[in-house]
C-alpha cells in the first residue's frame, strides 16, 4: 500500500546493473521532480525502502545525496522533507533558464538541419496531442524533450552541459503550471521551429525569450485568482 501522495504506478522499476544507491537516487529523484513526492512531504526510510524493494541503507545515501543537492531537507529530530522552493529559487533558476535556453534557440536557427526540424516537428505533434487529451504528465515530459533537442541542434557542449544542470528543475517548476500553460505553450513552440526552420536567429531568440519568460511568470502566479 503506497503512503499518500505516492499514487499506485508512480514508483519506478529499479534498473539494473549500476550500484543500488545510485539507483534508488535516481528512482527518488524522478519522483520529486514529478511531484509524486510533493514539496514538504515527509520522507520516511521505512516506506521509501519497502515501495522500491530495498533495504534502508540505500534509501538513507540516496536522501543524503538529495539534501546535498538541495533536493531534500534533513531536519534534527524529524527525519527528511521534500525541499519546498522559494519563490526567489525558482526565480533565479527560470531566469538563468531563460538566457541559457534564449542563446541555445540562437544556435539552433543558426546549425539546425532538415532532421533537427522534422524532430522538433513530431514532438510539436505529440506535445498537441498529449495537451488535447489533458495528458499532463506526457505534456511535462514532451516539453522537456522539445527544450532539450533545440538544446542538441544547438550544438554548443558546454551550454548543453548547463542547462542539464538545471533541466530536472525546471521539469519540477513547470509540472504545477503545465495544465495552465497547455496549449498555448505548445503554440510557442510551433512558432519558435518556424523562427529555427528559416534561419532567424533574432527572431528564434526573442521567442524563446517570450516563451520561458511566459512560464515564469505562469510559475509566479499559480494558485491565483
């Protein structure tokens, strides 16, 4: 029996091989940047340990790991906690996200080929499709593949390489705002292939500009009104 917040089917299969205690990191991470670990819950070893099959050791270097990485938060006396982010957290992040993925839009237009463009094609229609059938979590996953391929046309190691840093939290920013976002997200973005399609690299930086600044500010305003 799962705990509350930790829906039936949200549990990954650990894959193998690779060491047990990168495994259950990876399966806890994917977890809270899914928000099936909600910010704020709490985290207990026993019931981690049990719903992935482990023992508690793993889980305790996992959790110990995430809190290093800002992922958890390890309170004396109380155990460990899904880190709540601050509204300057995610606005510093999503602003550094807009000037990495601004510059990787510039490239993209600049280097990108008739492959790059029908690939960014076909996740503009499945990305339209899962929007269609109010299919969030695939909408949260086909919009972080889409960044990630302009990011892989654009060509530049090392701006790839920073924005890996960041993708998982932008994934965990963007998943409460996603259904808000919905369709017009997705507009964005057939806009934005047009822009890399003819070659305007202006153009394709300023709408991505417009694009991640639109999710920001969706970010800064949820639960209004």
């Amino acid at each position: 029996m799962l705990s509350p917040g930790l829906p039936q089917g949200a549990v990954p299969k650990l894959e193998r091989p690779g060491p047990l205690r990168d495994r259950v990191y990876e399966a806890l991470l994917e977890l809270i940047t899914t928000r099936a670990l909600r910010p704020g819950q709490h985290l207990v070893e026993s019931e981690l340990a049990g719903h992935l099959g482990v023992s508690r050791q793993p889980v305790r270097e996992a959790l110990q790991r995430l809190n290093t990485e800002g992922w958890v938060d390890l309170r004396p006396a109380q155990g460990a906690f899904v880190h709540e982010p601050t509204e300057d957290e995610a606005d510093q992040l999503l602003t550094v996200r807009t000037l990495l993925e601004a510059e990787a839009a510039r490239l993209a237009a600049a280097n990108a080929d008739s492959a790059g463009i029908d690939a960014l094609d076909d996740l503009l229609a499945q990305g339209l499709k899962a929007v269609a059938s109010d299919d969030v979590d695939t909408a949260v996953t086909l919009n972080a593949r889409f960044h990630a391929k302009v990011m892989e046309l654009a060509g530049n190691a090392v701006l790839a390489e920073l924005a890996a840093q960041v993708d998982r939290r932008v994934r965990w920013y963007y998943t409460p705002v996603a259904r808000q976002r919905g369709h017009q997200s997705w507009i964005e973005h057939r806009e934005l292939i047009g822009a890399i399609a003819t070659r305007d690299e202006q153009r394709a930086t300023q709408l991505m500009r417009e694009h991640t600044e639109h999710t920001r500010r969706s970010y800064q305003a949820r639960g209004e009104s």
